[in-house]
C-alpha cells in the first residue's frame, strides 16, 4: 500500500470520529432547551454519561427524539416526564424525592452520618480508657532511679 492511500485512510478514520450532531431550530432558546435536556438526560447503555456525550445509538434516538420535542413547543418537564415514562428514573441525574428513590437520596448522607458517629464513639473510647501500666520491681526502680541520677548530674555538669 502506498503511503499516499495510508494518509488519506487515516485522515478518513479520525474524521469519522468527530461527527457532530447538527439540528436546526426555529430560536436560540429552543437550542438552548435542548442542550440543556441532552446535558441532563443520562444514556441508558452508557450508564454514567448524559446523551449530550454518548454515541450509543439509543443516545441517538434519544436526542432526535429530544429534538422533535422541542420543536414541537414542548415544555422541559413534558420532555423529561415522557423520558422517565419511557425509560424511568434512571434516565435522570436528578430523580425526583419519592418513595421509589429514597435510597438514592438518603442512604449515602445516612451512611456517612453512621461512619462518623462510629468514628468519634471509637476515638473518644480510645482518648478516655486509662492506660494501664505494671508496676515497676525493685530492680527495675533501682535502674531508672540511676538512670535519672546520671542525668541530672550530666545536666549539671554541662550547665557549669
């Protein structure tokens, strides 16, 4: 192969993978609209990307779908009530405060108010219990006791 049909397969190659999506829309604000909901809505394949950044084909459908409904006049919680209807909470980054997402809401500030209560129980438990020491023998008072008369006698003679 030579290297002229090389360069242009990959120029071909990367070009391809910057397509971009191109809608019209009647005013600013309905394109404002929508990359708005594209940001916010989550891709049901991807998981942990909003359809603004997927190119999943169900993002695909998802923002022409988007963009048909924001031409039609939609309102922004028309769009986003027919997608949770369609595809659920989990369409959503941020799901409503119900029953059904409770979990979703509570359990992460619940845990972590149970961690740091358990952390400062454990830590105060720690600071507060004595530290119990054995009592020295004889022979090892008679030691330390040597040992501190050295050293005041060593303090003393570098102090004169």
């Amino acid at each position: 192969m030579s290297i002229k049909a090389i360069w242009i397969m990959s120029i071909l190659l990367c070009t391809s993978a910057y397509a971009v999506d191109t809608y019209t829309f009647d005013h600013p604000t309905q394109e404002a609209q929508y990359q708005a909901l594209v940001a916010e809505l989550r891709c049901p394949k991807c998981q942990n990307q909003n359809l603004a950044g997927s190119d999943a084909p169900i993002a695909q459908d998802l923002k022409q779908k988007t963009y048909e409904m924001v031409k039609a006049g939609q309102t922004d919680q028309q769009i986003r009530d027919y997608m949770t209807s369609r595809y659920g909470d989990f369409i959503s980054y941020r799901p409503p405060v119900r029953p059904s997402t409770w979990v979703l809401w509570f359990a992460p500030p619940l845990l972590l108010l149970v961690v740091l209560v358990w952390w400062f129980v454990r830590v105060s438990r720690r600071a507060v219990a004595p530290v119990k020491l054995a009592a020295l023998s004889p022979e090892e008072q008679a030691q330390l006791d040597a040992l501190r008369k050295s050293k005041r006698q060593s303090d003393q003679g570098e102090a004169s």
